[in-house]
C-alpha cells in the first residue's frame, strides 16, 4: 500500500513538474520552464493504474478488514460490543476526515504532496502494527487479558449482588 502511494506521488510529482513545450504556440503564449521531459510521462502511463490496482489489492487484504478482525480478537467478551462499535465509528469517521480535509489540502500541497503524505501514514501505521500489535494466534481469552493488562469489570471488587449489598450495608 505504501509503495503504491509513493509510486502515485511520484508519477504526480513528474507530472506537475514537466517542462512545459510550446508546439506551435508564439514564445508569448509559452512560458516554459525548467523540468521533466514529457517523454518520460509517456513511456509511465501506465503507472498510475497499475498503483491504484495494487493499493485497492493491498487495502482490501489487509487494513480495511483489520478493523473488524482485531477487534474480534483482543476484546473480551464483556467489552467487545461498546469497543468494537468505537472501533468501527472512529474508523469511518477518520475515512471521512481523510476524504473531507483531501480537497482542503491539494492546492496546498499539490496532489503528489498528498500522495506523499498518504505514503507516510501507511508507514507509520506498517510500524504502530509490527511493533505494537501483539500476535493473537491460538491465544485463549484469559491470555488476551494478560497480554493487554486489562481487568473485567467482574473482577472488580463489587461487582454483583455482593457488591450491592456490600454498598447498602455501608
């Protein structure tokens, strides 16, 4: 996913910044400038489909379903429903900024320098997962609990009719 995005900030890149050609145009009309060969655009058309493929492949095998599958995996039973539900929120809502703050930042940045900055949160997101995403494979729910240090609220002091009790007698 992140070489499809660095290869689209490229191609964009080249693209924004091929020398300009006058054809039959008067040197008043042209202004041409300092850059990229327009050759060099034609031999890569084919670049910005070819990533687009690769990132939809990409994208679709691994983090739009993480959402769903980790979740699944390391929230205990108790806690899964209200974790997964803000799990899925925050994930469309970030989907949402990302489509919404796109059409704010491009003249900005130009749409390699957004492709570009694509290209770095999916590197950024490549470490937070390698690094802090514990493996889950043939894990029980009481290793999950371990592994994440978290309690579940039946493990609180209090919890239940003794706990009521426990208040009332207070």
């Amino acid at each position: 996913m992140s070489v499809a995005n660095a290869a689209l900030g490229t191609f964009f890149y080249l693209d924004e910044n091929v020398a300009v050609t006058c054809g039959n145009s008067t040197a008043s009309e042209c202004s041409p400038k300092e850059g990229f060969s327009p050759e060099l655009l034609d031999g890569i058309g084919w670049m910005p489909l070819a990533s687009m493929i690769c990132f939809v492949v990409a994208f679709f095998s691994g983090y739009a379903p993480q959402a769903f599958v980790v979740n699944g995996e390391i929230f205990s039973l108790e806690a899964k429903a209200v974790s997964s539900s803000f799990s899925i929120f925050t994930n469309f809502l970030l989907a949402f900024t990302m489509a919404n703050i796109h059409t704010s930042l491009v003249p900005l940045i130009g749409v390699s320098g957004m492709f570009f900055v694509y290209f770095g949160l999916a590197v950024f997101c490549l470490v937070v997962v390698a690094f802090f995403l514990p493996e889950t494979t043939g894990k029980s729910p009481q290793e999950m609990k371990q592994i994440f240090g978290g309690a579940t609220y039946r493990d609180h002091e209090g919890y239940g009719m003794s706990g009521i009790n426990a208040v009332a007698a207070t």
